[in-house]
C-alpha cells in the first residue's frame, strides 16, 4: 500500500516494507523525516546502521544517503519531506529574522501532533482538492519548526514567549471573530490581519490552547450550526450546507458524519416525530 502527497514545499508518503524488504540507498535534494508508524524500523543514514524506536524519527538532510529496512516484521512508514525555502518562509514570517542556515538533529522524538497534520493533508487533498491543501502546507512548516530540534529552536521558542498572542483574551477574539463570520470564507490570512499577528505564530498558539487548529475550530461552528438548522427542519440539506459556508456538498455530508456518525440526511429522519 502507498499513499502520496506532493505539494509545493512539502510532502508526505506513506507505505509498507514486508518483512525482510528494503528499499535502495539513496538521496534526495530536499529533508526528510522517515516515521516507524508499526514498531521499530532498521534505518541508514550515510551508511550508519541505527534501529530506531517506535517513538523515534530519522531526519535526513539534503545529500544525505539514507536506507529503511523491514527487519524482522512487515513495517508502515511515513515520510515527511520538505525543502530548505518553506522552513526559511515559515521563520522568516514569524520571528521576523533571516534563518543563516538550517540544522537538524538527525533522531528526534516523534511528534503526534507533527503525524496529525501530515494526514491531515492528505484528508484535505481528497475532501477539498489540491489547491485546499496547498493552501494550508505552509501550517506543516510551523509544525515542524515547532516540533523537531535543530540550530533554529532556541531563538524559534525565544520569539513565541515574547509574543501576548496565547492570552485568554486573544484566543477568545479569534473564536469570536469565527462565530460571527462562520458564513464567510474565513482564512488564515483574515484571522492573522485581524489581530496583526503572524499567520504561522497564530496557528500554533491557537492549536496549543484550543486542541485543534483555527480551520478545524472553524469548521466545528459551521456543523454545530448545520445541527441546529437541520433540526429544524425548516430548510433543505443543500440550503444548509451553503448557509453554515461549505461550498461542497460532499464534504459537507463527510464532515458531517464524521462529527455526529450520521449523514445530514440520517440526521434530520432521527429529529422526525
């Protein structure tokens, strides 16, 4: 099995090894992160044999040779893989320095929340297409600098404290600029003019306090909403759709059952008496 992903900046792949399988010894021009997702995996970075453990990732940088093998047992790996301009990008916007050079530590822990947004793409990709998807490539960069450890970390994490934005306060006003505007296409970009901050530093913070990112918050008020007006049952479920800002009707329908089990139509026959 393969899934693949590739963006502008970005990617993400995941696939099997059987047992005894390896791929060739080979380079890339760009970073990547080999992820065990089914228990340890034999790896090699420049020839240099190292088994990394569930919790561990490899983090190879351009040049590099690097090999993964199924040693004892069928593997799943993700591959994460992202060139040195989004990285720059990301830094630049937040912290408002150049980023000299990028150096990562080779093994770093792995990083739940780094595992989340990769398939979180490929989710988008197919619920909303490429465009949707490489629209949002740029919040896997704060991720990753968020995340993995390199020579930008300490002066990455300096940058946030000095920042007011994960106040109560201002997470509130970016909830309440949502719930008033749920019906429009709010973006990334509205939120962060909104409150004169960096898109990338406003989306890490507002995961961090809220559990879930400023789209998923946001698409949380539309199918609340949904619910109320189909319970009502005063207006179509296209009508509703619409009205809550999805401008598709599948994945209105997939978002939805994805949050209530049910299909809008489910729904509104289990509301009828």
């Amino acid at each position: 099995m393969e899934m693949r992903l590739e963006m502008e900046g970005a990617g993400v792949l995941m696939f099997d090894l059987q047992e005894g399988e390896a791929d060739e010894s080979h380079t890339h021009d760009y970073f990547q992160i080999s992820v065990p997702l089914s228990g340890d995996l034999m790896t090699y970075h420049n020839s240099k044999k190292r088994k990394l453990e569930f919790e561990e990732s490899l983090l190879v940088p351009p040049g590099d040779s690097h090999q993964h093998e199924a040693a004892h047992a069928r593997k799943k790996v993700m591959l994460i893989s992202f060139n040195e301009e989004i990285i720059s990008e990301a830094y630049r916007t937040y912290t408002g320095f150049e980023l000299d050079s990028i150096d990562f530590s080779p093994v770093q822990s792995n990083s739940q929340l780094l595992l989340n947004k990769a398939i979180s793409l490929f989710q988008i990709a197919s619920d909303e297409g490429m465009e949707a998807a490489l629209a949002r490539e740029g919040e896997l960069a704060s991720v990753l600098l968020d995340q993995m450890r390199g020579s930008h970390s300490e002066h990455w994490e300096k940058s946030g404290k000095k920042r007011p934005f994960s106040s109560e306060s201002s997470i509130k006003a970016i909830k309440d600029y949502i719930l008033e505007r749920y019906q429009d296409d709010v973006t990334l970009d509205h939120l962060a003019a909104h409150l004169n901050i960096s898109k990338y530093h406003l989306h890490r913070s507002f995961t961090n306090a809220v559990g879930m990112t400023p789209r998923e918050f946001l698409h949380h008020v539309r199918l609340r909403k949904a619910a109320c007006l189909l319970k009502g049952k005063d207006m179509e479920i296209t009508e509703v759709a619409f009205k809550v800002g999805f401008q598709s009707i599948s994945t209105f329908n997939r978002s939805f059952k994805k949050m209530y089990g049910a299909t809008p139509s489910q729904f509104v026959k289990e509301f009828q008496w």
